[in-house]
C-alpha cells in the first residue's frame, strides 16, 4: 500500500513539473515573438533631399504624411508634418560604408499636434501601376536614349535605391511639396517593398540606421518612404 501510493504521488510530481516547464517556455515564446501589429507606419514624402554625408548630423528636416494613421489613440491626419533631424550621415568611402539615420520627433496640422518618436525605414511604396497610358510620345532629346525611356517621363538615378523601379510623374522634383501636395493614397501601391541593397539595423538606443555598401545613400522628395516607431516585418 506504501509502495502504490508513493509512486502516485511521484507521478503526480513530475505531471507537475512538466506542465510548470511547458508554461514557462510558452510563456518565453510569447515574450520574445515579434509583433508587427504593435508597429506605427507613416507614410511619408520629404520636403527636401537628404545625402549621406553631404547632409550634415543635426540637420532639421520634415516630411508631409500622405496617409491618415492611427498614432497612440490619436488620428494624425493625411498631410500632416512630421519634423525632425538627421542623425546620423556617413559617405560611402573605399573603406567605409554609407550611413543615414533620421528621426522624427512631432506631428503637427492644423488643428492639432502630438508628439511621436519614429524612424527613416529600408521600407518605400512604389508607384502604383498606371493603366492605358500613352507612351507614343518621346522628347527629341531623348530618341537617343530610348533603352533608358520608361514612359513616365523620368529616367532611372543608378544612385537612389529605389529610383530604378519606381518613376513618379506629374510631380516637379524642383520644389519642395507644400502642405497638401502630397501623392494621394491611390495613386502608391498597396503593399510597401524594401529598397534594393539598402540594410536596416536598429541600434541599442532605439534609433534605426540604413546603410549600404553598394551605393551612398539619398532620400529624395518624391518619393513615398516609411517611418516607423520600431523594427517592421515584411508584409
């Protein structure tokens, strides 16, 4: 009788101790998962050109949002401004690679504010597809460089990560967009794509920094980047 009871009361124990030890390592898992949905985007076009290492560490910069978004219970609405600085600006040298870091620090329209904490991403929307539209057309300048043509007007920068595969028309990229002037929603694809040889790494403070071995990096203003208040999944 001793026997029977002191082996229940052993198995007992181990039932136990293994459900105590499954718990903790679910409860491990979820701890550790990351979760894009806790992530803010914003989309965003710059209201003037950025480039590593010619745009010196400390310089205040702004960017126009083109997408109403949802920031701490707080509806920020489409062409709103976000302000901030560059934080970091290296040139791409033989031995060095090319480095840019941007972070905003507010949000401000017209009948409000809020402060946010966000980052330049390695994330951009292309340009959404254009349907039947007329291509017949070349400036007499340009009938000699027909295998660079895309249709659009605009020729591909083999300096900008993503101006090879996105070509924005109708946009002066001249003059910095005022309030409003931002690429409406529908007219950027759906789904945001990372920028070609462009890496991301978010350093020990918070702060996200891209670089790139392949080229110096540089933001323009007319194309539709993203920031974000921390690390992005792929879509």
């Amino acid at each position: 009788m001793f026997t029977k009871a002191t082996n229940a009361l052993f198995a007992i124990g181990l039932a136990g101790i293994a459900l105590a030890s499954a718990s903790i390592f679910i409860s491990g898992q979820q701890t550790v998962q990351p979760s894009s949905s806790s992530r803010t985007e914003f989309p965003v076009i710059m209201r003037q050109n950025v480039v590593a290492g010619k745009t010196p560490v400390g310089t205040k910069v702004q960017a126009e949002l083109v997408i109403a978004t949802m920031f701490n219970g707080v509806v920020v609405p489409r062409s709103a401004i976000l302000s901030g600085e560059v934080t970091e600006s290296v040139a791409k040298s033989k031995t060095e690679e090319s480095r840019l870091s941007i972070r905003m620090e507010s949000a401000q329209w017209k009948n409000g504010s809020a402060p946010v904490r966000a980052y330049l991403t390695a994330w951009y929307y292309p340009e959404a597809a254009a349907t039947n539209q007329d291509v017949s057309y070349q400036p007499q300048d340009q009938v000699n460089s027909k295998r660079n043509w895309n249709g659009q007007g605009a020729y591909p920068d083999p300096n900008n990560p993503v101006s090879q595969e996105r070509f924005p028309s109708g946009r002066d990229s001249g003059k910095d967009s005022g309030q409003g002037a931002a690429t409406p929603a529908s007219s950027i694809s759906k789904h945001r794509i990372p920028m070609k040889n462009v890496q991301s790494a978010r350093n020990a403070d918070g702060t996200v920094t891209l670089s790139s071995d392949r080229m110096n990096l540089k933001i323009d203003k007319i194309t539709t980047y993203v920031l974000a208040d921390g690390d992005l999944l792929p879509n």
